[in-house]
C-alpha cells in the first residue's frame, strides 16, 4: 500500500515563522541551485555598473525560493517551540 503522506522538501521551523534546512535530495538541490544562482548575480549584474539590475536578480532568486518552499515546504505558522 502506498504511503499517501504529505512528502515535505522543507520542514518548519521549530521556532518562528519559515523554513529550516532540506530535508530531502530534492531540497538541497533546490537549495543549493539558489545558493549558487545568488552568486552569479555579482558576475552577472556588477554592483558597481548595474545596480538596480543586480537587486532585481537577487529579489527575483530569493522570490523563486520563497516560491519553491511555499509549494514543497511544511504549511508554517509562528511557532514557540515543540509541545510537550
């Protein structure tokens, strides 16, 4: 019988609101193809020459990552920790 659970690439955080790090293949892959899409934006985009085009990069990684956790993350809220 196959399992019908939820497969999560990103837990919640234990504390606050968000993601924590991948817990699957997935997730990392995910999160290090961000990671290294982030960097390229300084050779990409020089700061000094091309600033505005530089931020628009950045906003734009970190919205697809956002994006990303939003789909294959754990539903977040605010939380204050585990419950005993």
């Amino acid at each position: 019988m196959a399992d019908k659970s939820p497969s999560y690439w990103f837990p919640a955080k234990t504390y606050g609101w968000g993601w924590g790090l991948p817990i699957t293949w997935q997730g990392w892959l995910v999160f290090l193809a961000a990671l290294v899409l982030f960097a390229c934006g300084a050779f990409l985009f020089p700061p000094q020459t091309m600033f505005v085009g530089y931020i628009v990069y950045e906003v734009a990684v970190v919205a697809a990552l956002i994006f990303i956790c939003l789909l294959k993350g754990e539903p977040t809220a605010w939380r204050w920790g585990k419950k005993k």
